[in-house]
C-alpha cells in the first residue's frame, strides 16, 4: 500500500513538475541562450571594430612614416643645397683673397723694384762720382740714368712675371 501511496504522489509530483517547473526552466534556458547568443554577436562586433580600428591604425602609421620620410628627404636636399651654397661662396671668397693678395704682392714688388733701382741709381752715381773724382751733373746726364733704371725695371717685370706664371 505503501507504495501505491509512493507512486500516486510520484506521479502528482511528475504531473506538476511537468506543468510547472519544466516550463519555467525552459523559459530561463532560452532566456540565458539570447543572453549568451547576443553577447556572442557583440563580441563579435567588438573584434571587427578593433580591427577596423587596428587597421585604420596601421594605416594611419604608414601614411605618417611616409610623411616623415619626405621630410627627412627635404631636408637632406635643403642640406645639400646649404652645403653646396657655402662651399660655392668659400670658393669664391678663397679666390678674392688669393687675387688680392695676388695684387698686394705684385704691388709690393713693383715699389721694391722702383725703391731699389732708385737707390741702385745713387748707388752707381757715388760710385761713378768717386771712380772719376768729380761730381757727375744728374740733371745733364739724367737721360742716361733714366734709361738704367728702365733697364733695371724691364728685367725686373720679366723677372716677377716669369716666377708669376712658374707658381699658376
């Protein structure tokens, strides 16, 4: 009897668990599964829009990598330019220098010829004055001083232009 009492309430119990119960876990199951299933689409939509943003990123940095290198090429060319400006501006100072300097020598040279065949003049008028014993008049014997000292003068230019043309 016992367990005809057993099986009768068993089986009000399955009725009931069966009308009740299974429904309402059923409804919680399928619940969680929309729950489960639209946090599986979101992260989904996550990952693609960290990866569009990754590769929007990735893009960003070539595009900035490409405009640093343009930079770096501009300025290796301004570089240059700089360079070959100044060293064109050296140059061109270098020769001024060097021409003036050039002129300063010939200049100097010039007047140490003149000073010296000017003194090379008295020089041979003492000398003269002495060999004869007489005063030797300049002034009427000035055409053949003159013609002295252009001598002097002519092998003296020959002299400066010839180790002139020696030293280019």
């Amino acid at each position: 009897m016992s367990f005809i009492i057993e099986l009768i309430v068993f089986a009000v119990l399955l009725y009931l668990i069966g009308r009740k119960a299974i429904p309402w876990l059923n409804a919680a199951m399928t619940k969680q599964q929309e729950q489960i299933r639209v946090s599986l689409e979101a992260a989904d939509q996550a990952r693609a829009d960290a990866m569009a943003a990754d590769d929007e990123r990735h893009a960003v940095l070539e595009e900035t990598r490409q405009t640093a290198q343009e930079i770096v090429a501009q300025a290796n060319r301004t570089a240059e330019a700089v360079r070959v400006d100044a060293q064109a501006r050296s140059q061109a100072e270098y020769e001024r220098i060097v021409g003036s300097a050039e002129a300063e020598v010939s200049l100097a040279r010039q007047r140490a010829v003149e000073e010296a065949a000017s003194r090379l003049g008295q020089i041979v008028m003492d000398v003269v004055e002495r060999v004869i014993e007489r005063e030797v008049n300049a002034e009427s014997h000035h055409g053949l001083i003159e013609e002295a000292v252009s001598a002097l003068n002519a092998d003296a230019t020959g002299s400066a232009a010839a180790s002139s043309g020696a030293r280019q």
